[in-house]
C-alpha cells in the first residue's frame, strides 16, 4: 500500500486532475447549467485512476532505465521501480488492473451521459501511453508539452464538463488552453531535471561514460 500512495505523487495529480476537475465545476456553475453531482463523483475518479496509477505506472515502466541514472532523490521525487519498492510485475499488475476498472466506469459513465465520453476517453489513452509507449513516445519528442500537455488538461476540463452538463461551453474551452499552457510551462522545467540522462540514455556514447 505505501508503495502504491508513492506512485500515485499527490502534487501533479492535484495540480493537473483536481485542479482540472475543480476548474470544470466552476465553468459549469458560471454558465448555469443543471451539474449531474454522481456523474461528477464518477469522472472525478476515473481522473485520479488514470493519472495517478495508470499514467504514473505506465510512464515508470516505460522509463525506467533512464529513472535509474536520473537524479531522482536529488530532485525530490520517487521511483518505486528505482527504489525497489515494487517488481515490474507488480507494477504491471496493478497497472492493468487500474485500467480494467476504467475501462468499466467508461462504459458506466458513457450509458449515464451518452457515447460522447467514449471520445474523451479515447483521449486519455492518447495521452497515458502515446507519451510513454511506442511507437509514439511522445515524452522522447521535441514540443510533447504542446502536443500532450496542453491539450490533455484541455480535454480533462471540457471532459469533465461535458459528463456534469452534457455540454461543453467555449468559456470551458478557453479556460482549460490557458490552464493547459500554465501547466506546459512547469512540465517544462520538470523535464529539464532529467536532461543529462535522457541524453545518456538516447546516446549510447554518453550512457557508456555515465
């Protein structure tokens, strides 16, 4: 268990799932639309599955070899393949079971508010492992703060909106571009921290000599 409460980092799920959730009710309520608060409760869920387990395990499975020769500790975060607090199998398991359980409540959530979720689900799974996984990889490209990150949190907040409201208005729109780009802003520093072993890892040279 506390090995899962590691994975799952608090402050980028707050800052980019609560946030965002909590940006969405505000639109909802300044345009006056009846809010679905059980709908409301589901995808709040549902956003804290896939970030904090999915979205995390996904991208620590993926990169764990550039994990072990970051500087992890010295920047304050947790690895918990790095640390050995979970097996790649475990994590594995626990990965695929959290995305089992989102796959139900998508079904759930699209039989409450109509197969428009189906599209920001869709979405999500985009930004889970299109950022990781190859044959995208996002992460490894130049600008993936503009091709993931600021349309991830953008669809995260008209998402939201859509299932409370079953619509989405431009005031949601906007609002979750600027938050997005406020966001791409920190994910860019938080990138930077990893600079000298990515470029280790993607040169076999340097990564000989690290």
């Amino acid at each position: 268990m506390h090995a899962i409460i590691k994975l799952f980092r608090w402050r980028p799920v707050t800052a980019w799932g609560v946030v965002g959730v909590m940006i969405a009710v505000a639109c909802a309520i300044e345009s006056g639309f009846a809010i679905d608060w059980l709908n409301l409760l589901i995808v709040g869920i549902t956003i804290l599955i896939i970030q904090g387990i999915i979205a995390h395990g996904v991208n620590d499975l993926a990169d764990e070899e550039v994990d072990r020769i970051a500087p992890i500790e010295e920047t304050g975060r947790s690895k918990i393949l790095v640390s050995g607090e979970m097996s790649r199998r475990s994590l594995f398991a626990i990965t695929s079971a959290a995305v089992l359980t989102v796959f139900i409540i998508i079904i759930l959530l699209a039989m409450r508010a109509g197969p428009t979720v189906f599209f920001f689900a869709a979405f999500a799974c985009y930004a889970v492992f299109g950022y990781s996984c190859k044959p995208l990889k996002l992460g490894w490209h130049p600008f993936s703060e503009l091709d993931v990150v600021v349309p991830t949190i953008t669809m995260l907040i008209c998402g939201v909106m859509y299932v409370m409201t079953s619509t989405v208005t431009i005031t949601a729109l906007l609002v979750g571009v600027s938050y997005g780009f406020f966001n791409a802003s920190w994910f860019m520093y938080s990138r930077a921290q990893d600079y000298e072993a990515d470029k280790a890892v993607t040169n076999p040279t340097l990564k000989g000599m690290s």
